[in-house]
C-alpha cells in the first residue's frame, strides 16, 4: 500500500467530514495530549500489540459530549476486513485495526500494560465515554467506498463492541455527531 496515497485519502476524508457533516469541534490525525486518560490507552494500543502507542488515522472528541470517534483507513477495498475476525490481522485490514483500538478501552486490555492504580484511574475518565469506530475503505482505484461503523461501551461494568451496521439505516456512510450520539441511545435496546 502507497503510504502517500493513504494521507491523501485521509485529508481528503477531513475534508469531507468537516464541510459536509456537523462536528462541533475538529478532526484530527495527532494525539490527544490535553486528554491524559485518552491518550494513556492510545499509548499502549499499537497494531502491534506490543505495548507502544498506537495512532489511529482520524480522532475527533467531544469533551461535552464526552463522544470519541476513532477511524482507520485503506486505500483498497481488498484490506477492509479480514476473512476470519476470530484471526484479526489490525496493520493490514482496516475493520480488524479499529475494532482493536476500541478494544484497547477494555479493562482487560490496560492491566496488561497498568498497575491497578492507574487503570482504575483511566477507567474512571473513559469508561463513561461514548466509542465510535470507524472503517474506512476509500478504493479510488475501483471507485468503492466502503464505511463500517461500530460503537464501544461499557454496560454493567462488560465492555461490548458492536457492529452498528446491521442496526443503522444508513449504512456505509458518514453521519453527523448527535446521529453518532444517537447510536448510542439505539445500543440501549439492543
């Protein structure tokens, strides 16, 4: 994969998610410095499984909101996801990559990296927050685009990941914040 072309695509999704949906606040490719308890799970959440930090290609939070949106890309439909999610391959396929930074929120996966203390204290900043995954497969050579969207919460104290694209009616497309919020109240149903 051209890792130019990849930047391209994912400005170019900027681009888009800022001039045709409403945000209240920016996208962004950087870390979440002045989000301490955000940025510990990113530290520790690379591809990899290693440890070190991990960066997904789009971030946008919403402290108010207290709303997290995190997004991998590929530049070709053929790594969107891979054939078995029991055997996740997160560097290669776009799906397997975001469902495994939504993961790195679970309690299980920061005590591997955390003494107690701490992830009683990253819990007690982001186990209310509202995880959005997105996978976004911008194809341009075979002009496909693909967006799988999936959301991540802790309910009674069990941290679920759930594929959002069976439940919306609006499948493979962009949505604005509060219909990403809205997810969420949909979830409660579920």
């Amino acid at each position: 994969m051209n890792k130019s072309n990849e930047q391209n695509i994912i400005i170019d999704i900027i681009r888009e998610l800022q001039s045709k949906f409403t945000f209240k606040n920016k996208w962004r490719t950087e870390e979440l410095k002045e989000q301490e308890q955000i940025q510990k799970v990113l530290n520790i959440a690379s591809k990899k499984n290693n440890g070190e930090i991990g960066k997904p290609d789009l971030i946008y939070y919403n402290e108010k909101n207290n709303l997290l949106i995190l997004g991998e890309v590929k530049p070709s439909i053929n790594f969107h996801r891979s054939k078995f999610l029991s055997e996740p391959d997160p560097i290669r396929y776009c799906v397997d990559g975001i469902i495994h930074y939504l993961n790195c929120f679970e309690k299980k996966h920061l005590e591997e990296y955390y003494e107690k203390r701490e992830v009683e204290e990253i819990l007690s900043k982001t186990k209310e927050i509202k995880l959005i995954g997105l996978a976004v497969t911008d194809d341009r050579k075979n002009d496909i685009k693909k967006i799988s969207t999936f959301s991540a919460e802790y309910k009674n104290d069990i941290f679920f990941t759930i594929d959002i694209n069976p439940v919306l009616d609006a499948v493979n497309c962009f949505l604005n914040e509060e219909d990403y919020l809205n997810i969420f109240a949909k979830n409660k149903w579920l």
